[in-house]
C-alpha cells in the first residue's frame, strides 16, 4: 500500500516499511535500523506507522 503526500506537481510517493525492506533487498528490522541511523528517512503520515518515499529508495538502491 502506498501513499502520497502533497500536491500539484509537488508530491511524493511513500510506501509501508514492508514495501521499503523488499525494495532494498532488506528485512524490515534494518529498515528501522537505517531510519534510526539517519541512512533512511521517514514519515509517519498516520502518526503511527513509518511510510519511506520511494524516489528516496531509488537512490539509496542507485548508490549501493
């Protein structure tokens, strides 16, 4: 499930911390490692799940 935030042109595509680890080829307890760590940065768009934006995925997979 995906979400975005935003709006216009000036948006942002973010999906579940799920979806984050399968993208990076991750499990999900180094996706909230990475995100504590500052690698990763996330919203909690409903107060109480992480939601990753995927362009910023993208270019962490680019640079590994």
């Amino acid at each position: 499930m995906s979400s975005v935030e935003g709006n216009g042109s000036n948006y942002r595509e973010y999906v579940t911390i799920s979806e984050a680890s399968s993208i990076l080829g991750v499990s999900i307890d180094t996706v909230r490692r990475w995100e504590k760590s500052g690698r990763l940065t996330a919203k909690r768009l409903d107060g109480k799940n992480r939601y990753f934006p995927v362009d910023e995925l993208e270019q962490f997979v680019s640079r590994q």
